[in-house]
C-alpha cells in the first residue's frame, strides 16, 4: 500500500507539473515569437533520413509586417467563423460528420485556432486508435488555453509563422521570399489567395508554379475574400479601442 501511495503522489505531481507547464508555455508565446515548431524538426529529419539536403526557410514577422490580404485569404479558405467562434466551429464539424457519414470526399473541420495549437504544441504525426483520441483531446486543452489567453490577433499571426507553405517552407515571411520574391507585407491579393489555396496540402501545391485547378481555388478565395471584407488588424482593433 505505502508503495501505491507513492506512485499516486508521483503521477498526482506530474500531472500538476504538466498543467502548468503547459500554462506557462502558452502564456509565453502570447509574447515571444515562435521561432520554430515540431513539424519542422519532423521534416528534417525526414530529410536527413532520405538522404536529402535540410530545406528549412523561416523567418518570424509580426502581423503588421505582412500584408493584410494574407489573414483575410487564409481566413476566407480555412475557417470563415475564425472571429467568431470559440475556438471550434461546431457548426462545421457538424457538417464534416454528415459527409462522411454519407461517404463523400474526407475534408478537416479544424479551425484556425486549433491548426495552431497543433503546429505549436503537438507533433502533427499520424495517430490511430486510443492514441488519436488523446492526441484530439490534447489539441482541444491547447485549443481552449490559447483562446482564453490570445486574442484573434496573436493567433492568427503565430499561425502565419508556423504554418508549412511549401517544402520546407515554413510563414508568411520565408513563403513570399522563396516563392514571389518579396517580403510578406508585399505580397498581393492574388499572391495571397494562391498562397491559401495550397495550405491544405502545400507539399503537393506550389503557390509559384500554380495548376488550373488552383487558379480556380483562387478565384473562389477572392470572392470570399470580397464578401468577408477584411481581417482586423492590430493597429484597427487599438483605434476601435480609442474610439469607444
């Protein structure tokens, strides 16, 4: 019995130890830049693995430094309800249950807040079974924290310098370097469209070697974009702020 103790004292100390690291890392990057994330260190080893030189462009900017088209177009193809929602967009994975049920083509239903919480936190590598679900449970608690404690703002830009944009590409800032040869607060509408457009498989779609069926994934994105309008930027929720 005192030797079950000691192990319930042990996991009970351990799992406070978790929690509030988990805290902690969270509540610091609402400050610090995210330099760097799990995936990209899965996709060099696999370089490395395959015998293969390390493709690794990445380079944080604030939001203010990247054009504001950007936020709007990702916005306008991964998760319309982003300002809105709480962090899952029920309403859509709804929707995403209904269509598998009826065996139509598999689309995901994770919304912007929760791709984060999976490039920064988790390592975004296949899971089945019991551990798929803890790996979903992990990703909805990182999900919950970062809503509690970033605003839309802070999310959106940590998303925009985590995300993958291409092989080994990784943000905003590397994406308008390598593939259009600018900066990202230089990137166009059309420039940022096409760069949505890929993100749902941006090993297999290149914003800077477009194919048909992109351009018209584009011009779908730019009418979303017309009909959302535009993304809140920091220097415009402050002057909302002023002005209340």
């Amino acid at each position: 019995m005192p030797m079950l103790k000691k192990i319930g004292n042990f996991i009970k100390w351990m799992l406070i130890v978790v929690l509030a690291g988990s805290i902690l890392l969270v509540f610091m990057f609402k400050y610090i830049p995210v330099y760097t994330s799990p995936l990209m260190f899965i996709r060099a080893c696999q370089q490395v693995k395959h015998g293969e030189k390390i493709r690794w462009h990445h380079q944080w900017v604030p939001l203010e430094e990247m054009s504001p088209d950007l936020p709007l177009a990702v916005m306008s193809c991964e998760d319309q309800n982003f300002l809105t929602h709480n962090g899952f967009d029920w309403e859509a994975i709804k929707q995403v249950m209904e269509e598998r049920e009826e065996g139509k083509r598999f689309r995901g239903g994770s919304t912007i807040s929760q791709q984060t919480a999976k490039n920064v936190f988790l390592f975004p590598t296949s899971a089945t079974g019991k551990l798929a679900w803890f790996r979903k449970g992990a990703e909805a608690y990182f999900t919950v924290l970062m809503e509690f404690m970033w605003d839309k703002q802070r999310i959106m830009e940590v998303y925009l310098n985590t995300i993958e944009m291409g092989d080994g590409i990784y943000g905003a800032q590397a994406v308008a370097q390598e593939h259009f040869r600018c900066d990202a607060k230089d990137l166009t509408r059309n420039q940022c469209a096409l760069i949505a457009v890929t993100l749902p498989n941006p090993l297999k779609m290149n914003s800077a070697n477009p194919t048909a069926y992109m351009y018209k994934r584009q011009s779908w994105c730019l009418r979303q974009m017309k009909w959302l309008g535009s993304f809140p930027m920091r220097e415009e929720k402050d002057a909302d702020k002023k002005a209340d």
